[in-house]
C-alpha cells in the first residue's frame, strides 16, 4: 500500500524555523514527483511547494518564497520542507502528496499524507 | 482569496442530485485538468476526480466532472449522508507556476 507519514511539526515561536519530514513506502518514490499542501486552522486548501523527480524542477507559492525551502531524497524515500522565518500565517495542518501523471495531466494529488500540524505562536 | 472560486455552501436531500462549480481563468482551468478531492473532517483529502471526468478506482460513478471553458463542475447524485464533506477543485496555474485550489464547498446532505 502507498503510505505517506509526515512528522516534524510543532509549536514554534514567530521568526523561528520548522523542518518537515515526509516518509514514503508502497512505491517507487523517485519516479513521482511530490508536493507541500498546507491548511489553516478552519481554512481551505494551499498549494506550498512541488518538486520533480531528481530535484531540477522547484516551485513554491508566492507566500512562501524565499522562506521555505523543498527537498527530497531518492534513496531516503524522503521528503522535506525547511520553513525558516516563520510567520503566525504560517499556522497548518501540513500535507504532503504524490503527483501522479496521467496520459493526460500531471500534478494530480493521488495520495495524502496524514498530515503534520505547524503552529507558529509566542 | 482563492485563485478558483466554488460557492461556499451546497445542500440537498438524500437520493437527490448537486452540483459544485469552480471557476477559474485563461491560466489555469481554461488550459489545464481539474481535480476534484474529497475531505472529511480531521482527514486528508482525497482524490475524486481527475482529468476534468475520470474517477479513480474505487470512487464510485456517482460522482462525476466536467468541464466547460474556464469552469468545471463536479455532480453528485443519489446522495448519501455519507457524503457530507468538503469538496475542493484544483488545477495547475500555468502563469503563477503553482498548484491552486478553490476555497472548498461544505456540501449538507439534509
């Protein structure tokens, strides 16, 4: 079965940095690329951070620029999100998720994790 | 404020039928899939549907999508109680280079 764990959250202060982990099994990992979802408290969804296969393709969503930082690593079956300066915004529940690519279309979220809550409060 | 905009709320009865919208823009609908996910509270979400119609395996086919321009539209019928969640349309912006969503839609089966 494909499982995704997330783990690394936790109450840190504004201006304090986070690193997020992701653990994969079930599938071959570094054939998929990946992705940061993140929601606040009582919010909707938010797209943070996808990265290809072998790390040469990266982007991030404009509110998180410059601050975060995605990585992975094939043999680890591993992803990671560095979240330096953090903001009380920066408040979630964060996900990650594997891109699957169709005949069609990539970046289809087909698997989730169970999700990691970061709180940034003092 | 979202990037793809659904309507906050939807409701129907049991057995009945509902629609969800999701409008979004020359960048992102207009020219690329739509993904519909499923979230129940306290969960991650899930994937409905993708490619604007097709449902992964075990979903069943009374969920459906489609697409128009620079919408979609996701459809539920027979509706069960079980179906109570939040529903979210995605798809990628090819402008911004990001993954966006809609603000999700809580859909009460009454």
């Amino acid at each position: 079965d494909v499982q995704l764990a997330e783990s690394g959250g936790g109450l840190v202060q504004p201006g304090g940095s986070l690193r997020l982990s992701c653990a994969t099994s079930g599938f071959t990992f570094s054939t998929y690329d990946m992705n940061w979802v993140r929601q606040a408290p009582g919010k909707g969804l938010e797209w943070v951070s996808y990265i290809s296969t072998f790390s040469n393709t990266i982007y991030y969503a404009d509110s998180v620029k410059g601050r975060f930082t995605v990585s992975r690593d094939n043999a680890k079956n591993s992803l990671y999100l560095q979240m330096n300066s953090l903001r009380d915004e920066d408040t979630a529940i964060y996900y990650c998720a594997r891109a699957y690519c169709s005949s069609s279309s990539c970046h289809i979220l087909d698997y989730w994790g169970q999700g990691s809550l970061v709180t940034v409060s003092s | 404020q979202s990037v793809l905009t659904q309507p906050p709320s939807v409701s129907a009865a049991p057995g009945q039928k509902v629609t969800i919208s999701c409008s979004g823009s020359s960048s992102n609908i207009g020219i690329n899939y739509v993904y519909w996910y499923q979230q129940f509270p306290g969960t991650a979400p899930k994937l409905l549907i993708y490619d604007n119609n097709k449902r992964p395996s075990g979903i069943p086919d009374r969920f459906s999508g489609s697409k128009s321009g620079t919408s979609a539209t996701l459809g539920i019928t027979g509706l069960q109680t079980g179906d109570e969640a939040d529903y979210y349309c995605g798809t990628w912006d090819s402008s911004l280079s990001a993954g966006v969503f809609g603000g999700g839609t809580k859909l009460t089966v009454l």
